[in-house]
C-alpha cells in the first residue's frame, strides 16, 4: 500500500477537506495504482484469466456453429450471415460480464480486507471506483479482442465500413461500464463475495430476455413483449446494424448506454458512501 498517500486525519481515514484539490491528481494517482495491481495479479492468475476467455468461446461455439441452421429461416436474412448475428451476441454478452467479473474482484478484495485498507489510505476515495472501472474496460478489450480473433479464423464476415467497426467496439466498451457500474454498487453494498447471485441475475435476464437466437420480428408471445421494451434489443439491433453496415437504432442504443451509464454512476458512488460509513 506504499503507492498510495496516506491520509493524516484519524476520523475513519477521510482526507482533510481540501487534500484532493492541493494534490490535483489525486483520483487518477488512486485508480492507476488500483488498475495496476488489479491487472497485474489478473494476468498472472490463469484460474482469473483462462475462464474469462473460455466462457465466450464456447457462448460463441454453441450459438453461432450449433445453431448455424438457424440462418436459413424465413424473415432471418442477415447481410453478413448467421455468425456474425450471434458473434454481435457473444461480444456484448462478453463486455457486460468483463464489467460485472470486476464488480466480483471488488466484493473479493473487501472480503480479504485489502479494499477496506485501500479505502483508509486513499486520497479520494473515487479512484477506487475509477480504478476498478478501468480494470474492467481492460480486461474487457483483452476477451473482445480474443473473441473477435477466433471468430474471424472462423470465418465471420463483416460488411460493415471500418467507422461501423469503431462503433460496435465503442459501443461494447460502454457495456462494459454498465455492467461494471451494476456490479461495483452491489460491491460497494454487501463487500462480499455472497452477492455475486444479485449482481449477475439481472444482467443475465436483461441479455437472454432480448432477441438473441432470432430477429425481434420472429419472436412471438410474452417473449416478444418483453423483448420489445428491454433495452438489450436496442444494443443488438445496433450491434448486428454496425457489423452488417445496415444501420438499426444506432443512436439508441448508445443513448440507453449512456444513460444506463449515467444511473449506474450514481447507483455506484452511493454504493462507495455506504462503504465509508460503514463500521
């Protein structure tokens, strides 16, 4: 803990009033030094980093190659073929879980004490939030990068443009957020492990509620209801526009991003609150 300043208050380790402004970098220095140490053991856990990539693959091995005589359904005709419908899927799935596993590493670090000891040594205690969350985008860039890899061996086509490409992983990478900002205010909440069931049901009945194997237009029933107000359908109607070239609410899809975003920010820093006042 010697990289991070010390606090010379003794009531609970609180920064005097004016110590963040004097520093100026005070929140950066704080989630840089969390960033590092988290990546750090990451990297050098295979029992942390090996399910991170496999869990996708075999999402994506199941979906898009046991599933591929899907494509061939009546109202299904998808530019850039059934693969890249699923792989659309299977990289906003990843992204949304790459934030979420962070909000796990952090309920983990306040079960073993170290988050409580960061919490009295840090300058402002906003940097952890900001450190975790750049954990998270990390973390995230390394399994989309894995995912989009094999899925290309594999041969998935994109006839998007390469400014389409930029903006599906844009839009992935503020998944990412979301999911960490639900996760990390759960954290922040309960600091242990035994929460992982309450941040990881929501985020998997918002994915599998939404048209994942077939276009909204083909579900039929209460599934179709559902489907039509979760704004999961948003994200993969733009995710499959963005990769086909064929655009489909790409602007609303990055606004419910933002302001999901936006509500998890605040769901979060309230989160960090209740960790400071807790005994």
């Amino acid at each position: 803990m010697s990289a991070l300043p010390a606090s010379s208050t003794a009531a609970g380790g609180a920064p005097p009033s004016g110590a963040t402004a004097a520093t100026g970098g005070g929140i950066w220095r704080v989630a840089r030094t969390i960033a590092w140490r988290s990546l750090h053991t990451y990297v050098r856990r295979p029992d942390l980093f090996v399910p991170s990539l496999v869990f996708p693959l075999v999402f994506l091995a199941s979906f898009a190659g046991g599933l591929s005589a899907l494509g061939g359904l009546r109202g299904l005709n998808f530019p850039a073929g059934y693969t890249a419908f699923q792989f659309v899927f299977v990289l906003c799935q990843s992204a949304m879980f790459g934030g979420l596993f962070t909000g796990f590493t952090l309920a983990f670090d306040f079960e073993s004490g170290f988050a409580r000891r960061l919490m009295l040594a840090a300058e402002d205690r906003r940097g952890i939030a900001l450190g975790y969350a750049l954990v998270a985008l990390t973390r995230a860039a390394i399994t989309l990068t894995v995912v989009s890899v094999v899925a290309l061996a594999a041969g998935m086509r994109i006839t998007g443009d390469g400014v389409d490409v930029f903006g599906l992983y844009g839009l992935a990478l503020l998944l990412t957020l979301v999911g960490y900002g639900w996760a990390a205010g759960v954290a922040f909440r309960f600091r242990t492990i035994q929460a992982g069931p309450l941040m990881q049901t929501p985020v998997f009945l918002l994915l599998f509620l939404a048209p994942v194997y077939v276009p909204l237009s083909l579900l039929k029933g209460w599934i179709h209801t559902v489907a039509s107000v979760n704004p999961a359908t948003a994200f993969l109607d733009a995710g499959r526009g963005l990769i086909s070239g064929v655009h489909d609410h790409t602007a609303l899809a990055f606004a419910c991003a933002l302001g999901c975003i936006v509500l998890f920010g605040i769901w979060m820093l309230r989160g960090l609150r209740s960790a400071e006042s807790s005994p």
